[in-house]
C-alpha cells in the first residue's frame, strides 16, 4: 500500500519526501483547496520547486484542487488545474464536477483523483466519476466500514485510497455546512471549517469557554484540557442529555486496521494534516512507513506512539469498525 | 415562479405521512411534489404501502410528482433500491448524489440540493447530461445563484426558500446514539421528533436539530423576503420543505407574496403565525452566517423590483 502524507509548506513537504512517503499532496495559496488557512500552502513556484524535489527522490506529487469553484470565478480553479499540470503534478485531487470535467477535457493526459470531498461512497458513484472524467483513483468518504471499502475494492475498477490519520469529519465530507451555518465560512466554498477567525474564548465563573461565531461550542472547567471548537466535536445539549452528541474530540487513527485494509485491497493510506508542522508529519510518516515495513514483513503492528500528536489526544478506528456507527 | 414541496425529512408516522400527502395535493397551490425517502433508508418500508395512493392522489390533482433518491447511499440494498427509482420512467427522478446518475444520463432529470452544484460549469455539465431542474446547495449565496440561473435559462433553477436547513448528513445515527442504541438496533427513535430534535448550545441556545443521519439547522430558511431578487436573478422555483406545522398554509403564502396578493411584510407575519417558535433564518443567501436573519432592506443596496412574475413551464 502506498503511503500518501500532506504537506502545508515546502519544509513539509522535504520532510515528507524524506521520511518516506509514496507520494505528497499540497494544494495552491488560495480557495481552490480544502485547506485554506493563513500561511499555508504553495505559489506555483514554490509548487514546481516542491515536485522537482520529491521527482528527484522518486516521491510523487498530488496537488489538491478540492474545494467547489465559486460562480463566476471559475477562471481561479481553472488556472490552478493548469499551474498544476505545467508544474508537473503527479495527479490532480478534485471534488467539483465541473473541474474534472474542465480538467479531462483540456488536459486528458493528466492523472486525475476523486476527491474525497465528493463524497463517492459506492461503487456506482465512484463508476461514474471513471466513466465521465476518466478519473484513476477516488478517495473514500470517512462513512465506510473496512468490509464496506473490501466490496467496493473488489466491483470497482479503480484505485481507492483511504485515510488512516489525523483529522476526522464525523459528517460525510463535501455535504457539510455545519462550519457555514455559524461562521459563513464553509469547506465546499472557502476551504476552511470552523475557522480560527472566528474561534473566541472567554473565562467565566472559572471555566473556559470556546464560541465559535455566535454560538456556545464547549465549556472546560478549571484544569480540564481545552480542544479546537471544531463544530461537530463540541459538546451541545438535548432534552435527553447533553455532552459530546456528534463525536467526542478524537482523531483518526486507522493503525490497528492497516491488516484488513491490505486484505481489503486498499490501494493507498492517506494521513491527513496539510494544516500541521514539519515535525509532526516526519513523524508521523516515519512511524507508518516503519508500521508499513513490518506489516509486509508479517509483523503485527504495535500499538502507535502517535497519539501524543493527534488532536484531542485521543483516537478512533472512526467509520471502520461497524459499531462507530 | 413554481412553488416545489421537498421531499418530508423527518420520520413520520405513515398514516399521519399519507395524510399530510393527500391534503398537499387537493389544497396547497405547489406545482412540484418531490417524495420518497432521501434520508434514512430504513424508514422507507413503513410507508411504502402508501407511496402508489399518494402518488396517484398527487398527480390527480395536476401535482407534478418527482421521485427523490437517498443522500447518501452506501449499502448493497440501497444501490438496489436507488436502480429501481432511477428505472422508472414514469416519473422524473431528482438525484441527490451521484450514485444513480450514471442511469438517468441522456434522460430528463432532476438534481437535488445535495449534489455539490456550485457553479455555473458544474450546473451546465449536469445540464448537458439531462438535468432540467437544479435544486442548488442552501448554503450558496445570491451572487452564484443569480450567475448559475442566469447562465442556464433552459433549465429551472430552485432554491431552498423553507424549512429547516440540512447541513449534513452522516453514517452515523445521532437519535441512536444519544439514545445509547445501535444504528442497527435503533428503534426508530426518530420517530419521537417529528420535527427534529432540538440540540442546544451548553447555555441553552437553540441552534441545531438532530434528524437521525441528518444535522439540521434549528432555525427555519425563509426566503420570503427574497422572493422578488430570486425571480429577478433568474430563478425558477421554490422549494418548501415540510416542517410540522400547516404547510398549506405556507405554500399559500408563499404563492400570495410571489403573485402579489400579499405583501412581503403580511407574508412574513402570516408565517410567523403558522410555524411559531422557531426562528427564521435568510444569511446564507446574504452570505453570512446561515443562522443569521438578514432583515428585509437591511442590506446596502436598494432591492432590486420585481418583474412580473410568470410560472416557467418545464
């Protein structure tokens, strides 16, 4: 299996190509990409340079173009496919139909991935972005169980990619508005979710209290660790309980799983954090390229020393194990 | 300008499904039905029984009917039943995901808000494949529906003006585990909120509403005040999606302002009155935060006037 690591700067990227990562994915300084966040991302220059690097050290480059083009701006997500191609992207990663489809038709030579921003959760979806836009891999939605992903490994003709680390949407990706509901800022049309401009904290009666736009997104009491106010991994109430009602503040990590991916005939494992530093995806790519080694050699994975990195500084198996359900 | 009811969201009871339905079709002034179930597919068995008597009760009563398919479809029986729909030939079939698409190609379909249609490439690239009606995302502002509509005069653009905002949907089952159940062994609990179970903010402040699989806005769109900038931009429908509260009485009113029999100020009272206590919301269109409601004239430029109003034939 491939091991497929983000990079948010240049540094990241060395960092990744030299830890041992099949290939890199990044995205453009600006909407067209799912991470969008100040001081991330790559000019078109700094991108050449990036994919002249990793093709020296035999390590592909993907380029993210995987937000929705925004009406009347699509020259923007156009020029960003083009820059890709001229760069020498491996693959283009694209969610928007209408930029496969801008992509297969001007440039048909070019590799193109599914996004998992799509949200192609079976084999017919997936069938179609192949057939309509020629499209080589598609990476699946954190909704599927691993005997769900084994299926449709087997009826589709198409790699699949899966991510095994980091960030976890509770919701299906791409058909979300949680973050635009409250913040006006949304994944599918500025590449953010609960954005940091947005995130205010305030202390109150010894507690600490996250808002995100207008509203309540969690209180902490005193010593009580504080995580990002992501949307989905807030604590909220109901008539019936209150407390973590969509998911609790986890991250993804799919190491234990990595057995029955293979067997499921998972074609790539993606890990997910364009958003976090040099240090942490060294790591993290060294660990499951060391992971990867041992499994190929029938070595059953040791439990990760990874969980220190995560957000919320505890994991989940998410979607893959029936039960998350 | 058509006025479409969505498909119901919500689990409700089948009688209670039917009857809504048959009343729908003698007296609320829609010209569009959308039915089916598109949320959870394990509620569809229970009203299944009805779907023929309500079609045809529907369609009766000059009611265009469209089938709609599940959001989200993962499961071996749901693509079996997501064929069926799309085989059928009677009916036009509003798609809300890609997974029958393949099928419906070449042939005259519908899209629903939950494909990503963002922008006038995407719309005209579905149109080329056979999509007349467009029911686009409810988080997209004016700007794109106005470059979207206008770029695609043959094909009826609809935007969400009514109703709780879906704004996700999940494998996950929250009604399940909120009541510490399994998704396979859930019970239905769903059924208990028939209008989505309000989720509140640690200090009490209403802001979404939890509908199995589905996150919903707690605050209700309500395009009324738009009414005349989204005829003007080019759109071609309206869809209504049933809360539970007279929405008869809303299509009615929705009807009334568009037709010019009621004003936008009456209109909004009026509706105030048929879905009481729960706040209305407009931002996404303004391009803000959903939850916000942007009052009428509150915005920097002078309201474009309506034009005359005439129902686009599809």
């Amino acid at each position: 299996m491939e091991l497929i690591c983000p990079a948010g700067t240049p540094a990241a990227l060395r960092a990744a190509v030299d830890a041992g990562a099949d290939a890199v994915y990044c995205g453009f300084r600006d909407e067209t990409n799912a991470r969008n966040f100040p001081g991330l991302n790559f000019s078109a220059e700094e991108l050449r340079s990036g994919i002249a690097y990793a093709h020296n050290h035999g390590v592909r480059i993907l380029v993210a173009i995987n937000t929705f083009a925004r009406a009347g701006a699509l020259d923007v997500w156009t020029r960003a496919v083009d820059a890709a191609v001229a760069a020498d992207a491996d693959a283009l990663i694209i969610a928007d139909a209408g930029i496969l489809d801008y992509a297969a038709q001007r440039h048909p030579r070019q590799r193109l991935h599914v996004s998992v921003q799509a949200g192609a959760a079976n084999p017919d979806a997936i069938n179609y972005y192949m057939k309509a836009f020629g499209a080589r891999r598609v990476v699946l939605p954190r909704v599927l169980s691993v005997p769900e992903i084994a299926a449709i490994a087997r009826e589709v003709d198409c790699e699949t990619e899966v991510f095994v680390f980091g960030g976890l949407c509770v919701m299906e990706e791409g058909r979300c508005s949680l973050s635009s509901y409250a913040t006006g800022q949304s994944p599918n049309m500025h590449g953010v979710c609960s954005p940091a401009s947005h995130v205010h904290y305030r202390e109150e009666k010894g507690q600490l209290i996250s808002r995100l736009g207008a509203f309540t997104v969690n209180k902490f009491a005193a010593g009580e660790p504080a995580g990002y106010p992501t949307l989905c991994k807030g604590r909220f109430q109901t008539e019936h309980a209150a407390g973590y009602l969509f998911e609790d503040p986890v991250s993804l990590d799919a190491t234990a799983m990595l057995p029955a991916l293979r067997k499921a005939g998972v074609t790539a494992l993606k890990i997910e954090g364009r958003q976090r530093g040099r240090a942490y995806i060294e790591r993290v790519v060294r660990n499951f390229r060391k992971t990867l080694a041992e499994l190929n050699d029938g070595v059953t994975a040791p439990p990760g020393d990874l969980v220190a990195l995560t957000e919320g500084q505890s994991t989940t198996a998410g979607a893959y194990r029936k039960s998350w359900r | 300008m058509q006025l479409t009811l969505g498909p119901v969201l919500y689990n409700w009871q089948p009688d209670q499904w039917r009857d809504f339905y048959f009343r729908i079709a003698e007296e609320a002034p829609v010209d569009v039905v959308v039915i089916g179930e598109i949320v959870c597919s394990k509620r569809s068995p229970f009203f299944t029984g009805h779907m023929p008597d309500v079609i045809e009760r529907l369609a009766a009563c000059g009611k265009r009917v469209i089938l709609g398919t599940l959001i989200l479809v993962s499961l071996k029986r749901e693509r079996q039943q997501m064929a069926e729909i799309a085989a059928n030939t009677e009916f036009m079939v509003e798609a809300n995901d890609l997974t029958c698409l393949g099928s419906l190609d070449g042939r005259p379909h519908a899209i629903g808000p939950f494909v990503n249609i963002y922008n006038e490439a995407t719309a005209a690239y579905f149109a080329r494949r056979g999509a007349r009606r467009i029911c686009l995302p409810p988080e997209l502002p004016m700007d794109s529906i106005r470059t979207i509509a206008r770029a695609l005069p043959d094909v009826t653009t609809e935007v969400f003006a009514f109703g709780r905002v879906p704004l996700a949907i999940s494998a996950r089952c929250y009604h399940a585990r909120l009541h510490k159940l399994s998704k396979d062994n859930c019970r239905f609990v769903c059924e208990k909120d028939p209008d989505g179970l309000p989720v509140t903010t640690l200090d009490g402040e209403p802001f979404l509403a939890m509908n199995g699989v589905q996150t919903m806005s707690h605050a209700c769109a309500n395009l009324l005040g738009e009414v005349g900038d989204l005829a003007a931009s080019g759109v071609g429908a309206l869809r209504l999606s049933p809360q539970r509260c007279d929405m008869v009485a809303v299509a009615c009113v929705f009807r009334d302002v568009i037709d010019g029999r009621l004003t936008r100020d009456d209109g909004m009272h009026e509706l105030s009155r048929i879905y009481p206590d729960v706040p209305f919301a407009n931002g996404f269109v303004h391009g803000q935060p959903g939850a916000v409601f942007v009052a009428a004239g509150a915005g920097a430029e002078p309201r474009a006037r309506a034009p005359q109003m005439r129902d686009a034939v599809q």
